[in-house]
C-alpha cells in the first residue's frame, strides 16, 4: 500500500492557489473552489493510497479542473494560472492512466 505522496502535493497546491486567488484578488469564488477541489482531491489520493484501483475520484476532479481550467487558458492565454492548473491537470490524468493500465497488468 504506497501513499499517493504526488496526488497529496497537487491537492495542496490547488487547495493553496485558491487561498492566493482570494488573498491577491479578493476572490472568494477562488476561496471556495479551491478549497472544495483540494479537499476532494485530498480524498481521491487517500483512497488510491488504500487501493490503486480506485480512482474515480481523482479522475473526476482531475478531468473537471483540466476541462475549467483549459477554458480559461483558452480564453485568456494566460498561463498563470489557468494554463499551469489546466497542465497540471492533464498530467495527472495521464499518471493515473498509466498508474491504472500498471496496476491492470501486474493483476
């Protein structure tokens, strides 16, 4: 059973761009949104931590923050933060792919 120690850092740094969203912009939608997407993927990796296989969680937050995120980049060009956000997002989607085709082939 190995922690999700990587799942782990990018719930914090969601959860930290919300609390910097709000404290530079005074955003509160920031605030909560990343706060509610920190926490829920501070869930997802507690639970790929007890079973690799569980990752509809991650999957769902990840693949929300991507498509949002990948909005905004869209529409703005900016790459602080949307686009770092929209990146992140997707490389974490394709680490739980390879992570689940691993885990499907060692089974």
């Amino acid at each position: 059973m190995a922690i999700d120690w990587i799942g782990y850092g990018y719930a914090a740094s969601i959860a930290t761009g919300g609390a910097i969203g709000y404290i530079k912009a005074g955003s509160s939608i920031s605030l909560f949104a990343g706060l509610l997407f920190g926490i829920l993927a501070t869930f997802g990796a507690f639970q790929r931590s007890q079973d690799p296989k569980n990752v509809w969680v991650l999957l769902g937050t990840y693949g929300t923050m991507s498509a949002v995120m990948g909005v905004r980049f869209l529409s703005s060009w900016k790459v602080m933060p949307a686009g770092l956000i929209a990146g992140a997002s997707l490389l974490m989607i394709l680490r739980l792919g390879v992570g689940f085709l691993q885990t499907k082939k060692n089974a």
